[in-house]
C-alpha cells in the first residue's frame, strides 16, 4: 500500500504494535458497516515524513484525510465521520 491513499478510510500502522492489532478489525467493521474499505498503511515503509507525523501515535484512523483517532480507536466517532456528521 502506498502512503498516498484515495480510501475514505486509511488506518496508520507499525509492526509490532499491540493497539494496532486491536484496531484493525474495530475499523474494518465500522468501515464495512458504512459499505466502505480501509486501506492500511504501515508507516515504517511509508518512509520517514509518515513516521515523524504518525510514529508515537499510532495507530491513526483518518476520513477522507480528517485524523479521527489514534491509540484507542472510538467506534462511535468512526461511525459519525463516516456518516459526515461531527465528531
């Protein structure tokens, strides 16, 4: 995956983190609820701008390039930005 991203949804991770393996599939449900994907892009391989924006916060959902979370993703916030309604 590249780290440029035309997905509604683009969840930000990194190898060996606990909290982004507990966020993918809370997004990738949220996201198939709205009848949307999610695209998953690893910051370590997305070079180093993605690792100095994104590294100590991962993981990070972003909406159409909108940050919506990073650590502890929140479903119900995931739904409104999806649902183009304020977070």
């Amino acid at each position: 995956m590249s780290a440029q991203s035309t997905a509604r949804v683009v969840l930000y991770v990194r190898q060996g983190c606990h909290l982004c393996d507990d966020a993918r599939p809370l997004v990738a449900g949220v996201a198939a609820e709205a009848g949307t994907g999610v695209d998953e892009v690893d910051i370590d391989a997305g070079g180093p701008d993605l690792v100095e924006r994104y590294g100590e916060l991962v993981p990070v959902v972003t909406v159409d390039g909108v940050q919506q979370g990073y650590w502890r993703i929140d479903a119900d916030r995931l739904r409104r930005a999806l649902a183009g309604r304020p977070a």
